[in-house]
C-alpha cells in the first residue's frame, strides 16, 4: 500500500519541451552572429539605428528574439542601447582597438605569469595536450583558422582561471570588447595563429619559467593586434570620426512637436 504521506514524483517534460525552452537562447545567439557579421563586413556602418521590426522580418524572429540578440551584441560592445532611442551600431576608432589589444596582451602575460607559478601537474599536463592539438591541426592544413582561434581562446581560458579573481574580471571586461574586433576574421584572412610564438608559451610552461610565459603570451595578442589592425585599415574601418548617431524615433516625435 503507499503511503498517504509520499507525494507522486513530478514527471520530467518530454525532451520536445526541454528543446523549446533552450530554443529562444539559441535563436537569439543566431540572430547575434548573424547581425555580427553584417556590422564587421560594414553592411550595417557605425551610427546605423537598429530597428527591431527590421530585425524580426530579416530573421522570422519575434520582438523578445530581437531585444536578446541586441543585448547579446550590447555585451560584445558591437552595439549601444540608449533609453528612449533605441539600439545602434557601435563606433570606435583604430586607435581605441590598439589600446584594447594592448592591456589584453598585459593581463594575458599575467595569466601566464600566474600559470607557471601555482597551476598543479595535471592541469598543466592538459594545457599542454591543448596546445599539441592547436599545432596539430594548424600544420594539418585542414582546420579552419575560426577554429584554431578558438583553440587558442580555449586555451588561454584555462591560464586565466588561475590568475586572481581581480584580474580574471578584467581579462573578461576586455575579451568582451575584443571579441568582435576583427580578431576571428583578421587570422582567417592573416596567416593564422602564431604557432612560433606558441611554441615559445609551451616551452615556458614546460619549464615553469614565469618571464618567459608572460612574454610569449604577449607575443601572441600583439601578432592578433596586428593582424586586427592591418584588416581595420585595408577596410577602412576606425580611421575617420565616426558619424553622428541618427536620431532615434523618441527624438523624432519631440522635434516633430
């Protein structure tokens, strides 16, 4: 007999509905990259109003879809949300990216530092196996660059864990304004990452030798910022004073009055 105590287990939802909860998330990260794209190849230039009834008819998504997917780009620093007006595509300047990439080498020689002096065996031992793939797969030939990229982001990831909380917070605040500079499309269309200078972080963190760590890991954000760089001017992206932001619709209607 059950007890009249014991209460029936709920029932777990049927995987269709696990899917439809995770399907928004996912439909908006799409839309993200998809309007990613469209501002790095300068379809979409700085000062551009993002309306989201554009956004939804492009992409077949609702208003909720189109919001996540702004604040998605918001986040990378691709986009500014301004109260009253509306969503619109970032401007910066060359010069800003170069100084960006600049601490990012700093605080990525840090982490470095920091992985040569505390990280245990066998998370270093895994760091290592990473970085044997990354040169695999770069002398393969048969990896695509975006991937190798994300190798090496994998990779600094984990020496970044073991830095302190302080510096782990800005690495991310700056990865965020990083990520979509051109670094992903510069490598593509560049000569990928630099192994030589990988090679180098890998003998440091073999030896545990914390100057050489921080000064190979520097090496390879600097070799990204150049690539960055050359990619920006050769587009023409960041040299000139970005152009007004057009007026959003909130500032339309009180001029109108």
């Amino acid at each position: 007999m059950t007890s009249r105590s014991s209460k029936p287990k709920a029932a777990a939802p049927p995987k269709s509905s696990r899917r439809a909860e995770r399907a928004p998330s996912s439909m908006a990260t799409d839309v993200a990259d998809a309007v990613r794209r469209q501002i790095q190849d300068g379809v979409l230039p700085p000062g551009e109003w993002l309306r989201e009834p554009r956004i939804c008819v492009e992409f077949g998504v609702g208003r909720a879809i189109a919001r996540s997917a702004l604040r998605i780009l918001a986040d990378d620093g691709l986009v500014r949300i301004e109260e009253n007006r509306g969503a619109f595509v970032a401007a910066t300047t060359a010069q800003e990216v170069f100084d960006i990439y600049e601490l990012r080498a700093g605080l990525y020689g840090v982490a470095a530092r920091f992985a040569c002096m505390s990280t245990p065996a066998d998370f270093m031992a895994e760091t290592l196996r990473l970085t044997d793939i990354l040169f695999e797969d770069t002398e393969s030939g048969t990896t695509s660059p975006e991937e190798l990229v994300r190798q090496s982001e994998v990779i600094f990831s984990r020496l970044a864990s073991v830095a302190s909380l302080d510096t782990q917070r800005m690495i991310e605040a700056v990865r965020r304004k990083t990520r979509w500079h051109y670094s992903y499309i510069g490598l593509a269309e560049g000569s990928g990452p630099p192994i030589a200078h990988w090679r180098v972080l890998r003998a440091a963190l073999v030896a545990r030798d914390p100057a050489m760590a921080a000064e190979a890991a520097r090496a390879i954000v600097h070799h990204t910022q150049n690539e960055v760089m050359r990619l920006m001017i050769l587009r023409g992206v960041g040299l000139r004073k970005p152009p007004p932001v057009a007026a959003g619709p909130a500032q339309k209607r009180r001029a109108a009055t």
